[in-house]
C-alpha cells in the first residue's frame, strides 16, 4: 500500500483544521477514546455538535483562540492508501511553518472560503507550493452551505484560481466544492452540490497518481551514519547507512564518493536486515563498498558518470523564516541532506512580491515570511542539483549558528 503526504493550507479561519477532522471522522479514522475526549471538549459548543478542530490543534493556544499555529500531524489509511496529514496554520506570521509542513508533501489541499475567494494568503501559499515544486494541487472552496451551494460562486472563484496556476506553473490542479462542517463532498457525495460531477475530496486523494513523482533516474545516496562494530564477528564491516533520495543503485555498480572524488564499486546493499540486489530512492539502506576508502557523514555516493555539481558559491531562492532580518554578509550554516557547511550570504539579488510576482531589486535586507533570490557562498563544495530538476537534493535550510534555530528555506537554483 502506497503512501500519500499532503498539506492544508489556507488564510484564517478558511476550515483547514475542520476538515482534516471531518475526514478522519467521516472515514471512521477516529479511535472510540478520541471521539470521547472530543465530545467532552466540545460541550461549551451551543449546537451541542463536535469540534472536529479539536483533532488537529493540539496545542493549549491554538484550542483557547482558536486559531493553527504550528504544524500537526495526523495519520490515518483506507483501504487504498495510507496518509500523512500536515495541517499548516494560517496566520502570516507562522508561515515559515507551513513551508516545513510543504517541504516534503506530495500534494496540497488550498482551502478558499466561499464568501472570500481567492485571498493573499492563498496567493502566498500557491506561491510557496510552486517554489517547493509540490507536484499536485486541490482548490477546495469551502464553505459553500454559506453561499447556498451557488455553482456561480464555485465557478468564479476557479476562474480566478485558474489564472494563479498558469502564472505560477502549477499543472496538475483540481477543483472541489465541499461543507467541511457539514460534511458535504469530504467522503461522502452531497446532494446540495448534485451539479458538481467530480468525486468527493477522499475519492481524489486516494486515486491521485504519485509514482511518477519519484526520480528514479538520477542516483543520489547521502550518507547519514557509518557503521563500525568493530566485534570479533565483524571485525572488518563497514557500512555506509542512510536514505537513498533518488535514483537505483545495485550491486556491482561504479560508484564515487563526493565531494574527494574517490572511486570504488558497491559491495553489498542491506536493507531491513537482509541483503538486496538493488535499491531505490526512499529505501533507507547500507552500503558496503569494495574499497576501504575514507567515506563520512554527509559525503554523497554518486554513480559514475551521473554526478551533481559541485561549487562553492550558487544561487538559491530563499523563504525567510526568522525575526531577525537577512542581511548581505550574514554567516549562517547551510545543510543539505546530512551535509553542513559554513556559508555566508554574498548578494541579495531580488525580492519577490507574492501579489503580483514582481521581483525588487531596491533592497538590501529580507524580513520574515519574505521570498528573496539570493548569492550564498559557502566554506567547502557541496554537491547539488538545481531544485527545478531534482528536488531531493536542491533544497537546503539555512541555520542560525548562535541559537541553530533554522531561518531560512533555500531552492538552489
């Protein structure tokens, strides 16, 4: 059974936590301690209904204003899937933490309030799922039972939408009416909306293709740990572990180690206890080389003849995600996969308007939540691939080096 990861995203107060909760409980997702904890908590309600909200808010703040602030996670399966929810707050101040929910989802859920259409936060959050390169999106308008289940409206608004996925590239789009209160089109088809001819929002998560998501074609194997037990028993062993994030790699094959360029063959791949002929991209495996060559954390094991670049100054369109402002000459640390380096900010090129995708060239200095295209330059060579053809390994994060508090996203370009 395959796995789906997506994210909901949306301005405030446009549903996104009432409707994961609405799909976890209309697809029976809900243990009978949970739905008793839920009805506890939802007597102040003067409907007397359950606050589905509750599912995903964990946090005391978040329940007490009512409002999403970090990220929550939910996890539930059909009979056709498994599923990983992130539901990303709305407020534009924790936007940093939607990018963290985004960087690893498949698809995306933008919720737009019926009475509101299209949004800046949707703007911004199309935006930001446009730079991650999330290859699948639902337009899911909400609220519709607010609106009389007008198909005028429904209609308005993706012809709105329409035109922010064409400016933005954003190819594989789909468009829903849905009631998450009510339940309308969640999992179960609604006769208040019988001129809608899709299926319901469960119906496309579960039949939403992601195999081609995956590359397969470039080989990219991070090495996160080498192992050395040093026993009687495997006295000479060592094994290369980590998460292959793209490509094949099989038994025999010419490898290099980057970044000293080092040459071996790959010996044994062991993956679950057992050993393997081959492996591919999100298998986490070891690796055990025919040479006794010096290989560490956060060195990439490459096939020959397929290799990243490899500079010490790039490009990157970055989401700026701290307080403190992002200056020209700012020395942050820069990790890509298990790699990090030392690296410092040489130009800030642009920043780029979420509204209207302006670029302004007249600024010296990034505030939070700001895109901007900047030069990094960094201490050693790190080896990459521009984010536009091989996600896995173009994205990386900029650290504070005093708090390590993680402040910017950066798209290496």
């Amino acid at each position: 059974m395959d796995l789906l990861r997506f994210i909901t995203a949306g301005s405030v107060d446009d549903g996104k936590s009432t409707l994961i909760g609405r799909l976890l409980y209309d697809s029976k997702n809900i243990l009978s301690d949970q739905l008793a904890a839920l009805e506890k908590q939802s007597r102040n309600k003067e409907n007397g209904e359950i606050d589905l909200a509750l599912l995903t808010d964990g946090l005391r703040a978040e329940r007490e204003q009512g409002i999403t602030i970090d990220v929550a996670y939910k996890y539930f399966a059909t009979r056709k899937r498994k599923f990983i929810i992130a539901d990303a707050p709305g407020h534009i101040q924790y936007t940093r933490n939607m990018i963290t929910g985004a960087s690893n989802a498949n698809l995306i859920v933008i919720l737009i309030d019926a009475r509101n259409g299209v949004a800046e936060q949707t703007r911004r959050h199309s935006i930001i799922a446009s730079l991650l390169k999330i290859p699948h999106v639902i337009v899911a308008v909400n609220k519709m039972d607010l609106v009389n289940y007008s198909q005028d409206v429904f209609s308005n608004i993706t012809i709105d939408y329409a035109g922010i996925a064409k400016t933005l590239g954003l190819h594989d789009v789909t468009y829903i009416p849905i009631s998450a209160l009510n339940g309308d089109n969640i999992v179960e088809k609604s006769a208040s909306l019988s001129w809608y001819e899709g299926g319901t929002l469960l119906e496309i998560l579960e039949n939403v293709q992601v195999e081609n998501d995956i590359n397969l074609e470039t080989p990219r194997f991070p090495v996160q740990y080498v192992i050395r037990p040093q026993t009687d028993e495997l006295h000479d062993y060592r094994g290369y572990a980590g998460r292959i994030i793209s490509g094949i790699y099989r038994t025999g094959d010419h490898v290099v180690v980057s970044p000293s360029g080092l040459l071996s063959r790959i010996k044994s791949i062991e993956t679950g206890g057992k050993e393997v002929e081959e492996a591919q991209a999100n298998e986490s495996v070891v690796m055990q080389l025919e040479d006794d060559i010096d290989v560490s954390r956060g060195d990439m094991i490459l096939k020959s003849g397929q290799m990243p670049q490899t500079n010490l100054e790039f490009d990157a369109l970055l989401c700026w995600m701290d307080g403190k402002p992002l200056k020209e000459g700012n020395k942050y640390l820069l990790q890509i996969s298990s790699r990090r380096v030392r690296a410092s900010i040489r130009e800030i090129q642009y920043k780029l308007d979420v509204n209207t995708l302006e670029k302004n060239h007249e600024i010296k200095q990034a505030g939070l939540n700001d895109i901007v295209r900047v030069t990094i330059k960094v201490a050693s060579a790190i080896p990459y691939d521009p984010y536009d053809e091989l996600k896995a390994n173009g994205g990386a994060i900029l650290i504070d080096e005093t708090s390590h508090v993680t402040v910017g996203a950066c798209m290496i370009q």
